[in-house]
C-alpha cells in the first residue's frame, strides 16, 4: 500500500479514477466543509472511510502536514516510454495535436518534482519522463506538492534518459533542453511542434549526455546577478510559453478563413489636413 495524504491529492486521486483506494482515514477533530466534501465524494466512489485522531493520522502519513485525511491506495500502475507514444486520452478521437513531453534529468528534491508535475499539468503536458536513478520519488511529500496533478499525469519511469530521449527522436519529436549556457531564448523557439523539454538537476543542470543528445539548447535570459532560476520555476515559464503559443496555434486554426483575430481592431479612417 501507498500513502496519499492532504486534501488535494486525495480529491484529485478519487477524480482521477486510476488508484485502487482500500481506506481514507479522517481526523475526528476536523470538521468543515472541504473534508465533508472528500467524505462525501469517497461514499460515492464506494472507498471506505474511518475516523481516527489526529495523531493516528500523523502517525500513518509520517508527518502532521496532513490536512486530517490520509488515505491507502494502490500503486499507480508504472509506464514505459512506449506508452507515451500513444496519444493521451484527452487528445484521443479526434485530430492529434502536437505532443510535448516533459523529462526531469535528475532532479532529487521532491518540493521541485512535485511543482514540476503541477505546471505540467496545468500547462497540457501530454506526459512526464523520470528516471529510476538519482532521482526524487513519486512520493507523498512529491504529489502533495503537485497538488494533486500527479494523479492526472501519464509518468513513465526509465533506466537510462539518453535512450529514452533517442527512441522518442525516432518518433519525430525533437529534443529541447534547458541550459544556461544554450544560445537561443526560449521564446524565440518554436514550441508548436512535436517536442520534448529536457530539465536538469538542481544546481547542475543536465548531465552531459544528456546535453549531447538534445537537438537545440534554449536560455531564460535573467537581467539580475544571479545566472539561473530554480528548476522548478524555469521548467514553469518555458512550459507556460509552449502552451501560449500551442493555445493561440490552436486558436488561429480553428478561426475561419477571413475572421479577423480576436482582438483585432478595424483599421482607424485617417484623417488628414481639413476633415
């Protein structure tokens, strides 16, 4: 058994469907109308609940940052880069739009990670790629700190990341790694094709390798005296300028043909000398 706790990634792990819950343990001294919420959404998924003390609780998640609810789940079946391959769900049925991937080279702070897969979520991730090694794990303090997004994610797990990266090139995805030493802003890329983000470690940056194998290497320019951002935070402003431009991609599309965009002004009549 897996422990979930806080109120966020118990919800969102119901909504999402994909866990097999044995027990949600509630605290008895809490009650207000978010848990009242959780219980009621777990008697409709029919998952079992039982109130306990706060304690016992802390006692279970290992921490008391649990919010009064603890729940027993199974672990989430594991995906391999293949099942990335296919599209998602939510792209499924209809015209495939472009993928974009995420991959985490190394990243061991579990704060980061969980950040990391909040963002992606957020910002149309179609899938996120770890590796088995020196990395943080899917754990409760990780997918508390995402929220609860990592419930909605398709993760896969690889042994090696410069294989994995190699096989998805053959699927025609190219590889865009984040580096301070790349020589190309990130928004200057065009992020409207198949592609996958590279992210590395914390104060390192990507292993060299990994470096090698990416097709190009973007920047986040920074005006102050330090040369970087936090993973976490860079990893948020390059995945949000993907999904702006795939949004207004998207958007420009679907408009049709001679539909001015939206937003746009009728030119003004100029006006000269006399009128």
């Amino acid at each position: 058994m897996e422990v979930l706790y806080g109120l966020h990634p118990v919800e969102e792990a119901l909504r999402a469907g994909r866990r097999r819950f044995d027990h949600v343990l509630v605290a008895r001294e809490r009650d207000d109308i978010r848990l009242a919420r959780v219980i009621a959404e777990c008697r409709e998924a029919g998952v079992r609940v039982r109130q306990e003390s706060r304690e016992q609780l802390t006692q279970v998640a290992g921490t008391p940052a649990h919010q009064g609810v603890v729940a027993l789940v199974r672990p989430q079946e594991a995906l391999s880069i293949e099942d990335l391959f296919a599209p998602s769900a939510a792209a499924a049925g209809g015209s495939r739009p472009a993928r974009l991937l995420l991959a985490i080279d190394g990243v061991e702070d579990p704060q980061n990670l969980g950040a990391l897969l909040r963002v992606s979520d957020g910002a149309g991730v179609d899938g996120v790629i770890l590796t088995e090694r020196r990395s943080a794990p899917l754990s409760p303090v990780a997918v508390k700190a995402s929220a609860g997004a990592a419930e909605h994610l398709r993760i896969a797990r690889v042994v090696n990341l410069v294989r994995a990266l190699e096989d998805l090139k053959r699927q025609n995805l190219w590889i865009i790694g984040l580096d301070e030493r790349g020589t190309q802003d990130y928004d200057e890329f065009d992020f409207t094709g198949d592609c996958v983000l590279v992210l590395g470690r914390e104060g390192a940056g990507l292993h060299d390798l990994v470096r090698r194998t990416c097709d190009h290497l973007l920047r986040i320019p920074m005006a102050g005296g330090v040369s970087s951002l936090n993973v976490s935070a860079a990893g948020a402003v390059v995945l949000y300028e993907a999904f702006r431009q795939r949004r207004r991609a998207a958007s420009e599309a679907a408009r049709p043909v001679g539909l001015p965009a939206s937003g746009a002004s009728k030119p003004k009549k100029q006006r000269g000398l006399g009128s």
